[in-house]
C-alpha cells in the first residue's frame, strides 16, 4: 500500500486529474488525491498524495505558489490565455522597462476578477460550462496575495514573469490585467508552476520517468506526508499522550501554544495538533489505524 506524497512535473495538455488516474494504477493505490489544481496547458509542480497522506490535501489548498509566466502583450483572448478565442489584437509599442515600472502596481493584497473560463461555481454551475454556452455572469473579485512579481527577460512581445503568489490567484488574469494596463491587451502564453508550498521543481519527476520506473519496478519513494507541515515544531509525546492521541483525546502537555507536529517514540508521525490554554487537541491524525 501506497502511503506518502509524490511530486509530479505535469505534462502540457493533461488535466491534473489525468495524471491522477494514470499513476492510481502505477502505484496501485486508489486513494489518490493532487494539490493545486493545474490548467491543462500549465506544466509544473503537481503534488499527489497516497493513501493516508489524501489526508493532509486539505491544508495544501492554503499553500503559496510560484510560477514562470509568458505574458504575450497585444493579444486579448475570451480565456485570457492563449489557447481561447482571440478578440483583439493590437501594436504593441511598450519596452521591458514600461512593463519593469508597472509591475509593482500588481503586488501585495489585491482583489481579483475570476475568468469566465474556471471551476469556480455560480448557481450550481461550472463558469466555464456557463462561458462554453456563450454566458458571461458577474464574478465577485476575491482578495489575493502577490508577494512578488519579477521580469525575467523578453522576446518581441514576449515577457517572461515570475509570480510568487497566494492561494487562488489567477495567473492568467494577472497577464490579461497587466497587458490592459499597458494599453495593448495582453494574455498568457505558458505557464510553470516552479513551486507549489514546500516542493520545488527540482524534486519533480516526469510521468515518463516514473513509467520508465515502474516498468523496471525501480519507483522512487514517496515523501513521508510530515514534509507538508515543516513549518511546524515537532514533539515526541510520552507513551500515556501518544494513547491518548491514538484515541483522539485531549492531553495536558507543557509546550509553546502553536500548532506542532506529534510524534511516537518510534518516530512515527502521528498527527497535525494544537495547543491552547495547556491542553494539546488532535487537528488531523495521520498515523495507521491500529498501527
């Protein structure tokens, strides 16, 4: 049985699910879950997790990313990326140090549109089911967080751009609104996601790599489902807390208040917890059941 977490560089033009469904039977796990969804044309860091580490997806969906964007200025497209239906197409006259100077106006907090063309649901439905029938509904901007935006470089009206940004931020968006505030429309033209929470590109393998793998039955091991929550302090529990711990109980423990990761004595991780007011309470429990 599978149990862990597997970094994945997605492949262009595979839904994030796609990978899912191709690596349940190369693992042979069902419970296979993935972090962050990616748009088919994206590539990147594609995070999934493995039996008891589905668990832990839920607190990944809060986790920051950052990505590699081509912005290509002078086209507007109904997707605000390059594969949709373009409406416009306009002389661009801007020069990487126009687009250098704007691109503070689109860091920190902000509030952001979502594009037609996204999962988001309104009424019950899909946005992009509602855009396909050729329906436009209003969107509430959602607040987001860009905690960096760099240019990388440029070719002709190609501008390279890295995004450090939080949960739920759109990039194409971002390139259709940077692209407006330049005054020539413009939309995304690729996008890698470079890093997604604590897991970079360079520990990502390719699904050909890991079907070369599988075929030599030489699969790499997962990364222990702990690795999600490193920014938390760790604390090994006597074995009177770890029971109760085992049992979903709350424990008196002498500790800084804060979120901690619990451990047996056999280095088992057992859960994400928090202390308050002296007393340690289970928020997700990650250990085998009877283990």
């Amino acid at each position: 049985m599978a149990n862990g977490i597997l970094i994945v560089n997605k492949p262009a033009d595979w839904t994030s699910q796609d990978v899912v469904s191709k690596l349940r039977g190369v693992f042979h796990e069902r419970r296979v879950g993935h972090g962050g969804t990616l748009d088919p044309m994206a590539t990147g860091v594609l995070p999934l997790f493995f039996g008891r580490a589905t668990r832990g997806v839920e607190f990944f969906e809060h986790a920051d990313k950052v990505y590699e964007a081509v912005l290509r200025l002078g086209v507007v497209t109904d997707t605000e990326d390059i594969t949709g239906k373009v409406l416009q197409q306009n002389t661009v006259s801007v020069s990487p140090a126009d687009v250098s100077r704007l691109l503070p106006r689109f860091m920190g907090k902000q509030q952001q549109i979502p594009p037609m063309y996204s999962a988001i649901k309104i009424g019950g439905k899909k946005l992009y089911e509602l855009a396909r029938a050729g329906k436009q509904v209003e969107r509430k901007p959602r607040e987001i967080t860009v905690f960096a935006l760099d240019l990388l470089g440029s070719d002709g009206a190609d501008y390279t751009l890295r995004i450090h940004c939080s949960k739920g931020t759109y990039v194409r968006t971002l390139c259709h609104d940077i692209g407006a505030a330049l005054g020539c429309g413009g939309c995304m033209a690729a996008l890698t996601r470079v890093k997604c929470g604590a897991y970079t590109l360079a520990q990502a393998l390719t699904v050909e790599e890991l079907l070369r793998l599988a075929a030599d039955n030489a699969l790499p091991a997962l990364l222990p489902v702990d690795t999600l929550f490193a920014q938390h302090p760790a604390l090994t529990l006597t074995p009177a807390q770890e029971s109760r711990c085992r049992n979903g109980g709350a424990f008196s423990i002498a500790c800084k208040a804060g979120v901690w990761r619990l451990y047996a004595q056999d280095g088992e991780f057992l859960a994400l917890a928090a202390q308050t007011d002296g007393k340690m309470q289970t928020i997700k429990s990650f250990f085998t059941p009877n283990g």
